[in-house]
C-alpha cells in the first residue's frame, strides 16, 4: 500500500494533527477510515490482517488525546454488506471494561467499598459466607468461576435465576486463596451486586453514567432497533490434526472448571449470540456490544485524571484498574500465569508457552480482552487508548496475532525499546 491512497481531511479535534482518509481495497475486501500521518504503520498492519483470516474488523487509536487511528473493513459477513464506521458487533469479554467500571464509579460515590464484606449486600452467597469480598469478586479469587448444577435452557437471558445459582454454588476454593478467571460469572456476581445497592442493571448504571454522557456506542443489553446494525460473530474453525490448546483439552474433563464453563451455559453459545434476543439480555460479562472507537474513547478517559474524575472516577479507583491485585503461574481457568487489576486485565506474555493464552501490552497498561481476539487498553505511560473488535473470532480465549500485531506496531510506533520482564518497555 502507498501514500497514494491517502488523501489530507479535516482533523477530527481541535488541535489534532491532519487525517488522511483511507479507501482502498485489500485482498478484495475494503478498508476505510482515517489515519494521522505518521501513523501508516498501523494501516499495514490492518490491512495485512485481511490478507490472513480476518472478515471484518475496526481498529481506533487515541494518542495524547487525539484520536489518530480510525480504521474499519471487510464484511459484515461472507458475501455480505461491507463493514462501516458504525457497524456495531458483540465483543465478548470486554464487557467485562463496562461492568468494572460502573462498580467503581459505585465505590467513588460510596455506596461501595473495595474490601466490603460481600455478606452485608448478598447473604444468601455461599461464598460470601465463607468470607468473599468484593476485591475477590473483582480480582478472580471469588471461587465461582463456573457452575455445577446443570443451567436450564436460556440461564444467561435470565439474572434473577443466574443469581439464585450462584448464592447456592459451593466455592470451587475458599474466597482469595487462588486465582481463576471467572468468565462469565464475573458479570452476573457483580451484576447482582449492582443491582443490590443502585437499584438498576450493570447495563442501565453504565448507559446513565458513562455511555450517555460520553456519547459512546457501548452497550451492556442491546436496543432490537440496533440489530440491524451489528455484525454477527463467527466462531473460529478447527483446524484439522491441530493439538488442542490447554483449556480446551481440560474442557473435555466432565466437571472440570473448564468443561463446566465452556458447556454448562444454558445452549447460549452458537447462534443464540447473534440473536436479538441474545443480546437483549444483559450478560454483564460477556454480551457487550459496540464498535473500536467507543472502546477506545472510553480508555481514553482512563489515561487522564480530569476526564476520568469528570467521569467519578477519581486517582484511588485508577490506581485501583492499574496496579496488580492478584497474580498466578497457573490460574485455575486459563492454566496459564495471569496477572489481574481490581477488574481489568494486565500484561501477560505468555507466548513461549505451547498454546496458552496471551495479552502483551504496556508496562503500566490494563485493559480486557474479548474471546477471540478483541481488546481495549489504557496506558497511562503511553498516554494512550487502543480498541480493536472483529467478527471472525481467532482460536484461544484471548488475543491471537491479528490483534496482538496491532499492539505491537503501535508501541513501534511509539519508540519502545521492546518487550521485556512480560510488557512493552520504553
């Protein structure tokens, strides 16, 4: 791709840099958007992605403030409309951003605290009578990352019956002595919680207090009359004589963490998640719908202190996403070393390890990642926010080298020395 195909357009913010807008075409599938200059590093890396598995897909990056990558392409699906600057798609796990925050912007305004008994707002929790706090819950200490009773048909598109399920569920450990990422029920444990003191949804708290005022197309429980607008998943294909990866080979354990989280589900996974009515429902961490660039406008106020207390979240609830909380060499979900903020993912190179799931991104970065492939992050040394969402899901629970390669190219970009002690150094 040359310079030839980038044309000057008006800058986005006041004061940002001129854009250049992209309309090309990459193994026939389109690319568009826009990019400062500088930044070309990004579109080749984009658009080598088309050149691999990627359907469709949107990068949006914002630098000191200014938004400087703004890049979508491909197709809705096989054959399908191409994607847009609007198109919308369920993103998985990063969902998980959206319900972090609406609880600490609860804890900012003291209706909850970080290292509150769970049993003065849920006492019918089996784990919050053997001590749970609301830091496990939002470290993956809890001790709930799956459920042994069998769900009935349709679980996740029901709250009240999912948080009756839990408040029966005998801890897998005893609350903070291990870590194991708690997948979905990360959503409906905080959910409840959320609903206990605010007297509304995750989705609901999060549309009134950050999706609203910030103008974001980020939604936990998606409006039907925006269906139309979003692109359904695909599930990753198997790739014949390939070894199965750690988790999905201790999936096939009956009663196993893994096996009770990948299939004890209520049938939610396959087309149930492109349904509307899958994705009416709030699944709070695991259904969120919305496109790169509001996941990267959300980040972006993460990586400054006065947007973010314009937003109630004041430096303790930073400091609180930033710093590590719980760390393990095998984590009882993922069977891999992983590193948690209170809510949020940290860095976690774990490439030389023969299939495990990996997240590498800055030294003081946190962030999520979604099944499959998509990610945001913040990274307030980089002065940077990043968000990446896509359509045709990679192999593994976290990142794959499509959204992986974006990451690094951007901390090129930036002058990184390169990755060391597990993170992007400067």
């Amino acid at each position: 791709m040359t310079n030839d195909t980038l044309q000057p357009r008006a800058p986005w913010v006041s004061g940002a840099q001129d854009l250049y807008t992209i309309d090309t075409e990459v193994n026939g599938k389109p690319v568009s958007g826009f990019i400062a200059p500088g930044w070309e590093s990004l579109l080749e890396v984009f658009a080598d992605n088309f050149r691999r598995d990627e359907l469709g897909a949107a990068v949006s990056i914002v630098h000191r403030g200014h938004k400087v990558v703004d890049l979508w392409g491909g197709h809705i699906a096989p054959q399908g409309e191409p994607w847009s600057a609007d198109t919308l798609v369920l993103f998985f796990s990063c969902s998980k951003i959206l319900t972090t925050l609406s609880v600490h912007h609860l804890i900012g305004r003291g209706v909850l605290e970080l290292d509150m008994p769970l049993i003065d707002v849920w006492p019918e929790l089996l784990a919050a009578q053997q001590g749970a706090t609301l830091r496990m819950a939002l470290e993956h200490s809890l001790g709930l990352p799956a459920l042994s009773r069998p769900l009935k048909v349709g679980a996740y598109d029901d709250h009240a019956y999912m948080a009756d399920q839990l408040a029966q569920q005998t801890p897998f450990w005893t609350p903070g002595e291990r870590v194991g990422y708690h997948p979905i029920t990360f959503g409906f444990v905080l959910g409840e919680i959320v609903r206990r003191v605010a007297g509304q949804s995750v989705g609901r708290y999060f549309e009134q207090y950050f999706a609203g005022p910030l103008k974001l197309d980020l939604f936990i429980g998606l409006d039907p009359a925006l269906f139309p607008r979003t692109a359904p998943v695909r599930r990753a294909d198997l790739i014949p004589g390939e070894p199965l990866r750690p988790v999905a080979a201790a999936s096939q354990e009956i009663g196993s963490i893994q096996n009770l989280w990948l299939f004890n589900n209520g049938q939610w996974r396959g087309k149930h998640i492109n349904s509307p009515e899958g994705l009416r429902h709030e699944i709070p961490a695991a259904n969120g719908v919305g496109n790169a660039r509001a996941l990267a406008a959300l980040c972006a106020v993460l990586v400054d202190e006065d947007k973010a207390a314009k937003e109630g979240l004041n430096k303790a609830a930073l400091a609180a996403l930033q710093s590590v909380r719980s760390a393990t060499e095998k984590d009882a979900t993922l069977l891999c070393p992983t590193r948690f903020s209170s809510g949020l993912m940290l860095s976690m190179d774990n490439r030389h390890l023969p299939g495990a799931d990996y997240f590498v991104m800055g030294r003081q970065a946190f962030g999520h990642v979604g099944a499959g492939g998509s990610f945001a992050l913040a990274d307030p040394e980089a002065n940077l926010a990043m968000g990446y969402v896509m359509n045709q899901q990679g192999a593994g629970v976290l990142l794959n080298e499509r959204g992986q390669n974006l990451i690094d190219a951007t901390y090129d970009q930036l002058g990184f020395s390169g990755v060391h002690a597990g993170a992007w150094q400067p």
